[in-house]
C-alpha cells in the first residue's frame, strides 16, 4: 500500500500557521514523530473547560477521523492535562497540541 499522505509535522505547520492571523493562539506541547505521529488536540474554551480530541483509524476506509478521547464532550482542563500525559508516556510519538478558542472547533475539520 503507497502512502501519499502528507507528514504530520507539516500537516500541523499548515493548519496552525493560519491560525496566527485570527488571534486564536496554540501550543506544541509535544513534537511527535515528524512523518506518522498521531495527534492528540485539546481545545481550550479558556473557561475551565476543554475538548480533547484524538485521531483513529477508521479501518473500512483507511482514513484518520477524530473521535473524544474522553467519554464526555467537554472535560475540565485538568482532568484532560493528566490524560494528556498519560498518553505522551505511552506513546513518544504523539503530537499534543492545545488551541485556545472560545468556540472549541477542530481546525484540522476545516
């Protein structure tokens, strides 16, 4: 099977970039494997509250889709900070990235 998606380290450089021009500001709180790393995306509301997010496999279509990684919707940041780290520990090559927005969208939805 041939590849031909793009790299996770220039997937994220592409989709951030942007997000300078609309003052929503992010973090890179771990840089994962450059070519396959996963993402791991906490979406901060800035009011105590955020969504985390991950990437699956969905295997009938052999497409990455995004999935909670928590049961709830939205998780107070704690509780998403610990999963987070627990995640990191287990996996080195996950990308974590944090998004402060008000609205919470996924902009790798876009």
């Amino acid at each position: 099977m041939v590849d031909d998606r793009l790299p996770t380290g220039l997937w994220v450089d592409a989709v951030l970039t942007p997000l300078n021009g609309r003052g929503i500001f992010y973090y890179i709180t771990q840089k994962g494997n450059h070519a396959s790393g996963l993402i791991l995306l906490k979406l901060n509301g800035l009011k105590g509250r955020a969504r985390l997010l991950t990437q699956q496999r969905d295997f009938l279509d052999d497409k990455l889709v995004w999935a909670a990684a928590l049961d709830e919707e939205t998780v107070s940041e704690t509780a998403a900070d610990e999963y987070i780290a627990r995640a990191i520990a287990r996996d080195p090559d996950l990308w974590a990235l944090e998004i402060e927005d008000e609205a919470m969208e996924n902009p790798f939805e876009r």
